[in-house]
C-alpha cells in the first residue's frame, strides 16, 4: 500500500525534526506531507531542508493560518489527487508516537476503512495532562458519541487511518468545521456512510516544546456542533417514524 502522512503545523520548529527522522525510522516506508500555515518560527523552511536530506518529504505552503480544520482539507486534497491508498493524519508537536503506524496500517488491510488511534480503549491514555483538560476530554467524547450515536470512543483524536477510498467517499474537502469538531464531522460521515472503524490503543504525551494550540473557542464549537449535528439527527429521525393513527 502507498501511504502518505498529513501533518498540519504552525509553529513547530522545535518538533518537526524530531518527528520526520522518527517517521523515517519506521521499518513501513511512508511519505509525509507538511502542510504548514505560515509559520513565523520558519518550520516550513525547516521541512524542506529535511525533505532534501531525508526524502519522501513535500512542504504544502499555505499563506496564512487558517485552522485545523482547513489545513487537513487543503492536505487531504492534494494527497487524494496522489493516488495514495492510505492517508494517515496526526499531531506534530509529538505527542503521537509514529511507531503506532504500523499497527494501524495492519487494521487497515485486515479490513477497516478507518483507525482511530484512541486514548479511550484499555491500553490507552493520557500523561502529563492536568486533572481538568482529562476531564474535560473525557466527558466531551462521551457527550460526543453518545448525543451523535458513535461507534468510536474517542472522536477528537488526530491520529488517524484512513483508506483513500473511505476519505474519498465522505468527501473531506466539504466539511465546515474547522477545530476538534473537524475530526467529530469525519468519524460521523464515516459512521453514516457504513465504513467499518477501529481504534488502536495509544498514549497521548502532551508537547514538551511550543505553544498548545488549544482554546476556549475551539472547544466552545466543538460542543455546539456536537449539539447541532444530535439535533439534526434526531429531527431526521422524527421524520421518518410512521404517523399514529
């Protein structure tokens, strides 16, 4: 399978390095592209002179920074037009480990058209998170896949496998959202159009360098989304119960 990572940054410099050489490192060759919002610390610059030395690298250039959500449409775009068979996404200030993505590409040819690497499955977690962001993440994806109807137990997580196919047909570059909600709108398009998903334990690390792009809005549209989409749903189907007579 050709396999190519996503990675949206903004910022991470101190990382970037860090992450492309561990990726490189994996036994499952994989192709990477950056997709970088203008970064002022130059981690774009620094991503293709890595992409010299290292290879398999290619830097997308955006001209101002615009959300996550934006990021990985501009991404998933340009890497759908590639001819990849699996498109994986995750964070770059290191707080996923790249040696997960095997496992997940072997999910991937048993037969799911989508992985979820997840927090919230036995054997996975969360380190070095203060007591109120793990409650906070905890009960925003219990509320999300109980009001949504979710297979998936941790619907905000940027770690991810998908198959071409399966991001193909859920249409990414169509989506609204642009925080967390982002990864929420995926799993539910996933879910409604019958893709099989899986999660894969993993342990969150919270970034030991940078700033956390993490804020008050992003969870405040995460939630009213959430809650947009449940009533949407349930309106759907009120609609289509059959009249008393």
């Amino acid at each position: 399978m050709r396999s190519v990572i996503v990675l949206p940054t903004y910022n991470e410099r101190e990382n970037i390095e860090i992450l492309l050489r561990a990726v490189r490192s994996l036994d499952a060759p994989i192709d990477v592209l950056v997709v970088d919002d203008d970064s002022p610390d130059g981690t774009a610059e620094a991503a293709r002179t890595l992409a010299d030395e290292l290879g398999g690298i290619d830097v997308l250039e955006r001209s101002d920074k615009e959300g996550l959500g934006s990021a990985y449409r501009a991404g998933f775009g340009c890497v759908l037009d590639a001819g990849y068979d699996v498109i994986v996404s995750m964070d770059a200030d290191l707080s996923h480990d790249p040696a997960v993505i095997p496992t997940m590409l072997e999910l991937i040819e048993g037969g799911a058209d989508a992985v979820i690497g997840s927090r919230y499955v036995p054997g996975g977690g969360t380190t070095d998170w203060p007591v109120h962001r793990r409650l906070l993440s905890r009960w925003g994806n219990t509320y999300t896949r109980i009001v949504l109807r979710l297979p998936a137990g941790d619907c905000t997580s940027g770690y991810r496998a998908y198959t071409a196919e399966a991001l193909r047909a859920i249409e990414p570059t169509t989506t609204q959202a642009e925080g967390y909600a982002f990864l929420t709108e995926l799993v539910r398009r996933l879910d409604r159009t019958g893709h099989t998903i899986a999660e894969t334990p993993i342990t969150f690390r919270d970034r030991e360098r940078g700033k956390s792009k993490m804020s008050g809005r992003i969870v405040a549209e995460s939630m009213w989304l959430v809650t947009s989409w449940a009533a949407a749903d349930a309106l759907r189907r009120f609609g289509r119960r059959p009249s008393q007579s």
